[in-house]
C-alpha cells in the first residue's frame, strides 16, 4: 500500500510537470512565430509572388507543363521497370501538407517529384474556364483573375489552399449553398495514371467527345480519393465574372436554434450568393449573407476588413452580434475572400494572442498570418502535440443541414468548442467516394470544428468517434486531412466503395498506390 502511494505521488508530480512544461512552450510559442516563422513567411511568399508573375508574362508554363509530365511519367515508368517493391506517392514534403499531422505512411513509399506543378497554364475567357497545375494556390489564382474580372465560383477559405488538394480532398466556401463543393465546379483532370499513360477525365457527355465512359467514370471517381487513383498534373476549372465589392449583410442570433433556423432559410434563397455562420456559443451567433456588388453609393463606405490595421473578422463579427442589430456592408471582393485568413478562421489568437492588439496590428499586422505549413514544424515539439492531442480539435463535419440542430448539440456535449464555424452547401446525386442516392441535389452544411475544448476531462478520441457514428447515421461524411478513427467497415459505410474500387482495379492502382482509407486512418498520421 505504501509502494502504490508513493507511485501515484511521483505520477501526480510528473504529470504535474508535463502539464507545467506543455503550457510553457505553448505561450512561449508565439515568440518564436514572431521573430522566426513570420519572417521566413515573409521572405517566401515575396520570391514566390515574384516568381509567379515572372512566369506568367514570359508565357512560359504551358511549354514547361509538357516537360513536367514526361518526366513524372518516366518516374513512373522506371517504377514499373523495376521491383515495384514500395507503393507510390508523391514527393511533396508532408509540413507543406494542410493538417496539423504529418503524413507517416510517405516514409515506407516511392516518391514521385510532383512539387514542380505550380503554375497556371491557361485562362479562356470565352470559354470561361482556367488550366492550373495542382500545385497552383488560391491565392496565386485570385491574384491572376480578379484583374480581368473574373473569379472562381467557389473560393475555399484560405490562401495556400491548393487546388490538387481541394479537389484530392475536399473543397468548402460560402458560395457552396449554390456551386455545391470543388470538385463541381471543375471539367476536366488530367491524369498519369499507374502505368504511366495520361488520361483526360472529363464530366463532358459521350455524345460530343471521343470520351470512353471509363475516363468519365474516373471524372467521379478523382474527387475524394487523395491521390489512389494517379497522379493529377493539371486541372480545368470553370470562371464566372465577378464585380468588385461584395454587399454582405450580417443577421445576428441569440442561440444556436436561431442560427439554424436563419442559416436554412437563407442557404434556401437564390438571392444569396454567399452564405456562412459562427457560432460563438450556445447564446449567440451570426449569420451572413451576400452577393456581388458594384460597390457602395458616394455617400457610403466600404470595409476593407482585409487591410492589416483592421481587427480580426471574427471578432469584429462577434461585436456586431452582440450589439444584436441587422448591418449591411460594402467588402472589397478580395477582402471578403479572405476574412479569415489573417486569423486563420481563429486560430491564430492561441498562437499570437496579443495579435488583435490595435499597436500590433497597426505596426506589425501586415505581416500575419504566419503560414499554416511552416506552423505544423511547431506542432512537431512533442510537448505541444501532446497539448493539441489533448485538448484541441481540428475537424469538419460534413451533414444534411436538416440535422443541424442535433450535430450542434451533440457537438456542444462532447466537444465544448467555439467558435464554430457553420458553411452550407448543395451536394448533387452524382457518384463518387462521397455520394447521396436521393436523386436530387440536398442542402448540406460543413460544421468546422477549431480550437481548444473547453469540456472537462474532454476525450478528443471518444468525442470524434461519437460524432462519426452521428454522421453515418444521418448520411453524413467527415473530411480526411483531420483525425480519424473509424474502422474500414465503418469507413466504407461512411463512404461509397463502389466506383473507387471498381476504378481501382481497372487502373491497377492497387498494387500502386494505397487505398484512402490507408491512407486517412490515425495511424497512418503522426
């Protein structure tokens, strides 16, 4: 009895200490953002905007693009001619990957330089549609079109956001309630597939192409998959003119029944083109609406809520919910575009927390946010993983917005973490690794789930699992760059396996590439 006293006294102390050291670097952290991350931010994205318009005055990416893809496939080629003993994957570092986890499985693989395709190729504006290269960001698109007046339909959240990933993976914006997710508002693919032959899937009807209906199945089958079917080199993406303000109107709620209820109605209404929420607790929330517009009469004024000085969007969103009046505005587009980025939705207040300072902002805000990549090298301190392990979630949930009100509160009781970010969007009945069979297009929302749980003994495992068995239940889906520990039975019960697998086999990309699921399960992560 003594011995197992004086045991959990040591454990207590120990514990005591983990915890002690954790939180230590976790609020010394933001030192080294500052004076380490922040400028090496800086310097990279200052060459790669020089690079960038560089290449596209000389016109020089679509005859290099050609070279690029013959040297992936003679990559892949060389793979084929040899023992084939590792599978495929490509070379792009795992810090430079969107999750706050790296990529574990991409040790034991063969990789394949990939990382060279960072250009756009083309833009049609008569046929209203741009080539970009699966490493092109969103940033570096809106860079290139907003001056001729265009832009995509579905502009996903964050600057760095590539467009391999958001279409691999998943793509999420306030415009969605009308365009659906990325992967609906794109074309074509071009693929080089496992044998190393390049393929162009298209969702384009058999009638009007030399098409097979093979490489239109691979058009469904792409979205989702996160590089199982081949390798993605270049994609055709429609563009839809724009004006240059957006006319945003925000709609304050006293509780989260309120915010779904508003949310349905206004996701419903084609005078939208833009619709999103937060929730910042059971009591309060605010939903906004908005739509393109020419900008302001001579005696209004724009926000230019983007510009450095200005305070943190959510924060500014939140002072107007809480003074509980309707207010309409006037944003610049590319502002609007990127509301939550300086704050990384609103992250960035456990990394820079004097950062919504008005002296920090006025003389240092231009230089924030620190990029997310480069903060996941951070995340690698193995004290600080244990605290985001611990107490952090990092997830979006992806459900009918008719079951809005019990993901919210289920979501309330086992997680406890606000804000919430709330973003709905149509998903058509089309087929795919993610698919409804309705036969008709249904309104779904994406519940972003970031920060820090405020539960006591919050079991973050236990919680996610809870709200996975929801999803499954009401047709629901959980995006795959975030923790995820289901089974393979209740992956694929989640998931549509039909397609991808017969697509998998008809490729052979089963002996070249693992499947999503190994891909997407927590043990594949570190």
């Amino acid at each position: 009895l003594i011995i197992t006293t004086k045991m959990s006294a040591e454990e207590r102390y120990h514990r005591k200490s983990h915890f002690f050291i954790e939180n230590f670097i976790f609020r010394f952290n933001s030192l080294f953002v500052l004076f380490f991350l922040i400028p090496i931010t800086i310097l990279y994205d200052g060459v790669t905007h020089l690079r960038n318009k560089f290449i596209l005055a000389i016109r020089s990416a679509p005859k290099a693009h050609r070279r690029k893809v013959t040297l992936i496939q003679k990559q892949i080629r060389e793979w084929n001619n040899s023992e084939r003993k590792k599978k495929l994957c490509n070379a792009r570092p795992a810090w430079r990957m969107m999750g706050y986890r790296f990529a574990g499985y991409k040790r034991e693989m063969t990789a394949i330089r990939t990382d060279t395709l960072v250009d756009i190729l083309e833009v049609n504006r008569e046929n209203r549609t741009v080539q970009v290269e699966p490493m092109v960001t969103i940033g570096q698109l809106l860079d290139c079109l907003l001056p001729l007046g265009f832009t995509l339909p579905l502009v996903p959240t964050f600057d760095d956001l590539t467009i391999g990933g958001l279409i691999n993976g998943c793509g999420v914006a306030s415009s969605g309630r009308k365009y659906g997710l990325m992967q609906h508002i794109c074309v074509s693919y071009d693929m080089v597939m496992p044998d190393g032959s390049l393929i162009t899937a298209s969702k384009v009807s058999l009638e009007k192409s030399n098409q097979s209906s093979e490489d239109v199945a691979l058009f469904y089958g792409v979205p989702w998959s996160h590089g199982t079917l081949g390798f993605l080199v270049s994609a055709t993406i429609r563009i839809i003119p724009c004006k240059p303000f957006v006319r945003l109107t925000y709609l304050p709620c006293e509780s989260v029944e309120s915010v779904a209820e508003v949310l349905r109605d206004e996701a419903a209404s084609r005078d939208n083109e833009f619709v999103d929420a937060i929730v910042f607790s059971r009591d309060l929330g605010m939903v906004m609406k908005g739509s393109f517009d020419d900008g302001p009469a001579k005696n209004q004024k724009s926000n230019p809520i983007g510009k450095w000085y200005q305070p943190w969007f959510f924060k500014y969103v939140r002072g107007i919910a809480e003074k509980g009046s309707t207010t309409i505005e006037y944003i610049p587009i590319r502002d609007y575009y990127r509301r939550y980025s300086r704050s990384i939705f609103w992250g960035i207040q456990d990394i820079l927390p004097f950062g919504n300072n008005v002296i920090f902002r006025y003389l240092l805000g231009w230089s924030t946010p620190p990029k997310i990549s480069l903060l996941k090298l951070t995340a690698a301190i193995s004290p600080l993983r244990r605290l985001l392990d611990r107490s952090y979630v990092f997830q979006d949930f992806l459900l009918p917005i008719a079951d809005l009100d019990e993901a919210l509160r289920i979501l309330h009781d086992e997680m406890k973490v606000y804000p919430l970010w709330l973003c709905p969007f149509n998903l058509p009945s089309t087929p795919g690794i993610v698919r409804q069979r309705s036969g008709r297009n249904i309104m779904y929302v994406d519940v972003g789930v970031y920060g820090k749980s405020e539960k006591i003994n919050f079991k973050p495992k236990e919680a996610i699992q809870h709200m996975d068995k929801f999803l499954r239940d009401v047709a629901g889906m959980q995006m795959l760059y975030a923790d995820m520990y289901m089974d393979r039975s209740e992956f694929w019960e989640m998931f549509d396996s039909s397609l991808y697998e017969w697509l998998r086999v008809k490729y052979g990309c089963r002996s070249a590439f693992p499947d999503v699921y190994e891909k997407s399960f927590h043990g594949a992560r570190c």
